[in-house]
C-alpha cells in the first residue's frame, strides 16, 4: 500500500514537471483492465511511477485513473510517445494560469 501513496504524496510534483507522455491505448496491454486515454511516466524519488489519466465525459477536464510504481510490466511499449508543446498550470482558487512548458516559445527564442 505505501508503494501506491508515496507517488499520491508527490502527484502536484509529478504533474509539474515534463517527462514522459503516452496516448494511451488499451489493446497494446490486453491484460490489463486500465481504461485510460493517456500515460504519463516520470520517477518519483528516483522510482519510476506510472499514472493513467481519462478526459471526462463530455468536459475538457481528466481524472487519474490509476498510479503505481513501474514493476516488471513496461506498459510503455506500443504506446504512441507524444511532445509536450505547451503546458499550463491553473490555480482553482485564485484562478491564476502560468504556463509551465511552451516548446514553441522556447523554438522562436532560440532562433533569435
């Protein structure tokens, strides 16, 4: 049970920062009862952690399906692996946005 909490205890560091992200597609883990839309993957105290993320019925919102520590399983493999453009980060109470991540901004400053 720890093994799953301590990812939870770290899930807004996780979350913050920009690793790995997956399409998630369940036919590529037929033994598995994960019904996801993506994968995300990143070490959480130098452990690597698993999180499974569904958009909401008809909002532009997701919930976390599942998190767990990566055992012998890869469920990475035959996953289509995705770029992060942009990502931004909203405080529900104060309703302040921050963008976190914008490859494309970082692409133009370069250039200059």
């Amino acid at each position: 049970m720890e093994q799953r909490l301590t990812p939870l205890a770290h899930l807004e560091e996780f979350l913050d920062s920009n690793e790995i992200i997956f399409r998630y597609n369940e036919k590529a883990n037929r033994f598995s009862a994960i019904q996801a839309d993506y994968l995300l993957l990143n070490d959480v105290k130098e452990i690597p952690v698993y999180v499974f993320l569904a958009q909401r019925t008809g909002q532009e919102t997701y919930v976390c399906r599942t998190l767990f520590p990566k055992t012998g399983k890869d469920y990475t493999v035959g996953q289509p692996k995705y770029t992060l453009l942009q990502k931004e980060k909203c405080n529900l109470i104060t309703g302040e946005t921050i963008v976190q991540h914008d490859r494309l901004f970082m692409k133009n400053q370069a250039e200059t």
